[in-house]
C-alpha cells in the first residue's frame, strides 16, 4: 500500500484500514519503508 503511493500512506487508507494509527505512528511507518527502500536501492 505504501510502495504504491510513492512512500506516502494514502488519506484513504489513513481513515479507513489504518484509523487507529496516529499520524506519529504512520510517519514512522513511512520512514521506515523508506529507509529500506532506500537501502535496497544501494545494495
């Protein structure tokens, strides 16, 4: 879901699967994707 959007949760998601995640708690997921996204990218 995050892979889709570019690293971004979409509103979407945010207030449906994902309603109860506080927007700390996404933006942690989303740094985190990125970081091993990123890390991929380099190996």
């Amino acid at each position: 879901m995050i892979h889709q959007n570019g690293g971004q949760l979409s509103k979407n998601k945010r207030s449906g699967e994902f309603a109860d995640l506080d927007d700390a708690e996404i933006a942690y997921a989303q740094q985190c994707y990125m970081d091993a996204f990123k890390r991929a990218q380099n190996s």
